[in-house]
C-alpha cells in the first residue's frame, strides 16, 4: 500500500529524514516508533502530502506522492484521514459538524438523507450516537479523538494515520481508543500508520514496527520479535537490562514465543537434569493477545552443553550471554 525509498527531508542544514526506506502492506496495522525528535511526525506528514522532501520516493497505491502536482496530491490525500494527538475539533461546530467537515471541504452536501445515515453510522461505530449534538467542550479526551477518528473515516479512506492518537489520553481510554481502531482495522480493511513513542500502543495492535531514531531506522520487523529479543540498538532506545547478572557460572537468556511460553520448561528441566540454577531476570508481555517473553537463567558451568542441549530440544530459543 505505502513505499517510502531512501527519502530525505532537511529543515535548512538540520537532516530530519537520512534516508528511510520502509514497505507497509495492504490492510496491515504499521507502527513507526520513536522519541521526540526522531523523525516520526515529519515522515508521516510527507506520506500525505503535508511536506514535501528533498530526496527519496513514497508510492501510496502505486501513485507517487508529489507535492509539486495540487491536483493529483488532493485525490492522493483523500484516500488518507489524519487523526492527531491534540484532536483538531472545532469548538463552535456540534459533533455532527465536525465530522461532516471533509465533506463540506470537498464540496459534498451534508445535510442529505444519506449523508446524515453515513454520518450517524460512523458516531455508532465509534459509540457516541448519543453525542451527534455535544458540543466539544461537553466531551472527554477519550470521546474527542472518538469524534476525530469518525471524521477521518468520513470520506471512505483507504489509509488511516494516527500521530500520536493516544498520547494525551490514560491508560485505559488509550486501550480502548486502541481496541477501537483494530476494529476499524479488521471490518473495514483499511491500513493504519501509527506514530507514537509509546510502546504499549506497539504492543497491542500493531502487526509489524520500525524503530526510528535520529532520522534513521535502527530495526524494522514483528513488534514480539523486536522487543522481546532485541538488538544492542533497540536494548538502548527502550532503556532496558536484564538487570546485574552474576559474574560467575554462565549466563543464558531463553526466549518464549506463543506457543511455548506456557510450557514448565524450567522445572522440566531442573527435574529431569538434576541440577540448581538462579533466576535473574525475566519479563512475559502480551502482544495482540499472544504472550512472548525472555527470562535469564545462570547455571554452572560443568551444566552449560545438557542444558543448552535439552532446551534445543525443546525448541526454545536460547543465547548464551
């Protein structure tokens, strides 16, 4: 659905983009994550249009995006709603209004028995029918970015991109602004870009991420595989250890995907080998609803080939570290 190849974008002699390439598929939930300054707002708002770039390509359904053609970019724009982090509403405008309003953009007519039918489906669909006349000043955080995530599916896009969509709501509204937009996802078929900083919001929806930092992509894969074993690069962008491990014995990170991580490998293992060995370290996390985690175990060393022998035969993965 989306292509971006090597694009570079400078604000005067400040390199913002070094060159990213990234392929985001039809249909899929896509997270580009980072800290403040990464890249992550800037690389978003080229995708649709909103800065040009100095250097690069991006295709969005096989077209280029090129800000020099008005014409074309419009129709390119229109397949893609933009939610943002501080909701965008119009004080004066009831809910009702505030989504209707890339319809009146385009010049379509919003008062039409079937704009008010499409209009008050959308409100159902985000669960504020009964607010089709609040103004937003009468609405919480979480039932505002509701409205905006109505108003962005107004026009029958194909791409949803969220800049920080969850950022200034808590935890729980975020989980449920975040449930809302998987199922956007799977009943309607349309992709969604997510840029946050929050890796929660990674966890929970998205299907593949690319860690951004200083303008450049340091690691691109499934968000289970990224975290739960991840490289020296992404270790020091989530600020993460495995705490002080011993400096004696041997040192062995096991690593838990679905289908293993409720398996008792640990005490099969101390059972059926006969030997002791320390916890260190350990985390389990839930990515989609599927449970992926690492522990760290240290064992003596005359131990090391049984127990690195036995694990493999279990298929779980393991490093010695």
């Amino acid at each position: 659905m989306i292509v971006l190849t090597d694009v570079k974008k400078s604000f005067g002699d400040l390199e913002v983009l070094k060159g990213i390439s990234i392929t985001i598929e039809d249909h899929q939930i896509y997270g580009i994550i980072g800290q403040s300054g990464a890249g992550k707002s800037t690389l978003l708002r080229c995708i649709n249009g909103l800065e040009s770039f100095q250097s690069g390509s991006i295709t969005v359904d096989g077209e280029p995006v090129v800000i020099s053609d008005q014409k074309k970019l419009h129709l390119l724009q229109k397949k893609m709603g933009m939610i943002f982090q501080n909701f965008n509403l119009l004080s004066r405008l009831d809910v009702y209004d505030n989504v209707a309003l890339p319809m009146k953009f385009w010049g379509m007519k919003t008062k039409t028995p079937e704009a008010k039918e499409k209009i008050k489906g959308l409100l159902k669909l985000v669960g504020l029918e009964d607010k089709i006349h609040a103004r937003p000043a009468e609405l919480s955080g979480g039932q505002k970015q509701r409205v905006a995530i109505a108003r962005a599916l107004v026009l029958d896009p194909e791409i949803l991109l969220c800049d920080e969509a969850t950022s200034a709501l808590d935890p729980g509204i975020t989980r449920e602004i975040l449930a809302l937009l998987q199922q956007i996802n799977n009943e309607m078929g349309i992709t969604i870009i997510v840029v946050t900083h929050q890796m929660e919001v990674v966890k929970q929806i998205c299907e593949r991420v690319a860690f951004i930092k200083g303008g450049t992509v340091i690691a691109e894969g499934k968000p289970e595989d990224l975290f739960v074993r991840p490289s020296k690069e992404v270790k020091a962008f989530l600020q993460e250890e495995s705490g002080h491990l011993p400096d004696t014995g041997v040192n062995v990170q096991l690593f838990f995907n679905n289908e293993s991580s409720d398996d008792p490998v640990i005490t099969m293992m101390a059972r059926e080998l006969g030997i002791d060995f320390s916890i260190c370290w350990g985390k389990l996390e839930d990515f989609r609803s599927n449970v992926f985690g690492s522990l760290v175990i240290n064992i003596s060393e005359k131990d090391k080939e049984k127990v690195l022998a036995y694990l493999s035969g279990k298929n779980v993965i393991c490093e010695v570290l």
